[in-house]
C-alpha cells in the first residue's frame, strides 16, 4: 500500500515539475514574442524608460554611499517613503536587482554597438515598419529601391535617442547634467534625417509622411474599427478610412489637441490600444454617418463607449491615488 502510495506521490511530483518547466519554457518564448512585436515608438519610450531608471539607480547608489543613506546635503529632509524596489543595507538584498537590470541594459547597449548586432536590430525594425506604415507604403507607391531607402532612414530614424545616448556617454556627457545639450543633438539628428528622407522620395511624398505621422492618433483609433469590421459584412475600405481619419484630425485640431501624443488607457476587445489622444465625440461619430453605413456607425458608437468607460476609469484611479496621498506628500 505504501509502494502504491509513494509511487503516486513521485508521479505527481514529476508531473508538477514537468508543467514548471514547460510553464517557464512558454513564458520566455512569450517575452521574447512580445519585445520583439515592439514597434518604433514603443522601443522608443522603452528607451526613455531605461534612461530614467539609470538615472535612479545612480542617485540610489549616491544615497547608499552616504553616512545617512541619503543623498549629499538631503540630511535633514524628510525621506522620501520607499516603493518595494529600493535597495537595502543587507548583502545580497534588492540592491543586486538594479545592478542586474543596470548590466543588462549596458549589454543591450554593447550588443547593438556591434555591427552585428546593429545589423540585425536594423532588419527586425525594418520588418516591423509594415505594421505601422503600409497604408502609407501603399498610398505613396514608391519603386523597390525608393521604398528600401525609406525604409532604412525610418529606422535610421527611430534610433536616433539610443545612437545620441550612446554617443553622449562616449563624449562623457550625462543626461541629467546635459540635457538641453542632448536634446539639441537629438533635433539636429532628426532633422538631418528628415532631409535624407525628403531627398530620397521628394518633398511631395515626405508632406504625405509627415501628415501620416502627425495622424497616428487617428489612424489608432481608425485601426481598432478596421479590425473590428475586418471580419463584417461591409469591412472598411480604404477611402473610408481616410475619410474617418482626416475627421478625426479636424476634430482634434478644433479642440485643441493637435499634435498631442496618443495616451494609452489599456487594453480594448481583442488586445487593441485604446488610445486617449484622440477622443471619438458624439459629433464625429454624427459626422461619420455621411460616408459610414449603420452597420459601421454602431461599431464606431461601440468604440466610443468603451473609451468613455476606459476615461472613466483612469479618473478614478487617479482620485483613488490623490486620496492615498498623505498631506506631507
């Protein structure tokens, strides 16, 4: 009976462990999926993100290495209260945590400081460029090795941060000390490269870019109705799309949001971004009726009451954050 027993317990034992690994086998191939599905902005932001944590780590590390533990001369200060992710005086504590993250990011760095490595991040961005720019692909018909350049100068393009951050730390430079210097490299960068841009498919065709990236808001918004219609009886048609995102521009111009940048609020049916930047009025969706028929105005009514619910929520959490906020704070 106890060989019965103990043959089930060691069954069971490697049953769990077999689900762990595959569990964990699944989850790396996800993260993987996931980082390498980022498109330019977001790789952007990511960027940023990165940035300010090093920065954080560095005035931790100033803090650490004070008698007080806090920065030099924030002696007498009150200390700020500290998130789950502050290090701590004991060996081996969350401190290790930021030296890892701080080292992976500079091995990332290292990596695509190589040829190699830049050569391959390069082919992965240009292969991602679809999602965010067929449309524009499409509209500007360009020939095979017209379009391969432009391809190449967006790339270019999107990473002129990490190129200037990467360069800045060569010259010595820091971000926090030499921000406005940075920002100056960063514009004069971007600007070179919408010259090469402008040059390579001519200043008719780069107005139409440039329009096509003052609209990403509208476009994410004409983006999630398209999906959701893909699979209808009277899908978008180009034209309608257009129609709907000029629309949008103008109504974002008028209320004075023109050139904001997309919020997002979270995750809509399907996985699809609700983006905040871009609010769908009731006079857009009346507006939308002249060259959208019922079937697409309903699903557009339906957008709009799922980004209300999605303001809605982040208003109260926000109120939920003000009102946890102490006094002092």
């Amino acid at each position: 009976m106890n060989t019965k027993k103990n043959t089930l317990i060691v069954i069971l034992l490697l049953t769990t462990i077999a689900c762990g690994i595959l569990a964990w086998t699944q989850y790396q191939r996800a993260a993987g999926l996931a980082a390498a599905s980022l498109s330019g902005d977001d790789r952007a932001d990511l960027m940023r993100k990165l940035a300010a944590a090093e920065n954080r780590i560095r005035d931790l590390e100033t803090a650490q290495a004070s008698p007080s533990g806090l920065p030099a001369g924030a002696e007498n200060e009150r200390p700020r209260r500290r998130g789950p992710g502050a290090p701590d005086d004991a060996a081996g504590g969350p401190r290790r945590d930021f030296r890892a993250g701080r080292d992976g990011f500079r091995a990332m760095n290292a990596v695509l400081g190589t040829p190699e490595g830049a050569r391959l991040m390069a082919a992965q961005q240009k292969a991602m460029l679809d999602n965010r720019y067929a449309r524009l692909f499409q509209k500007l018909n360009l020939p095979p090795d017209q379009l391969e350049k432009f391809k190449s100068l967006l790339v270019e393009k999107e990473n002129v941060m990490r190129d200037t951050m990467g360069a800045a730390r060569d010259e010595g430079l820091d971000f926090r000390s030499n921000r406005d210097e940075l920002r100056t490299l960063m514009e004069q960068s971007n600007t070179e490269i919408d010259a090469a841009i402008a040059a390579a498919i001519g200043q008719d065709n780069f107005d139409a870019y440039q329009t096509y990236q003052q609209t990403q808001s509208e476009r994410a918004i004409v983006s999630q109705l398209d999906q959701r219609l893909s699979y209808a009886a009277t899908p978008l048609t180009t034209a309608q799309s257009e129609q709907l995102t000029s629309l949008l521009a103008a109504s974002t111009s008028a209320s004075g949001g023109a050139g904001a940048p997309a919020m997002v609020f979270g995750m809509g049916p399907g996985g699809a971004v609700m983006s905040g930047g871009t609010q769908l009025t009731d006079e857009v969706v009346t507006q939308a009726a002249a060259f959208l028929n019922a079937s697409q105005v309903e699903a557009l009514k339906q957008l709009q009451a799922e980004q209300q619910s999605q303001r809605q929520l982040m208003q109260l959490m926000r109120e939920q954050a003000n009102a946890n906020r102490t006094p002092s704070e």
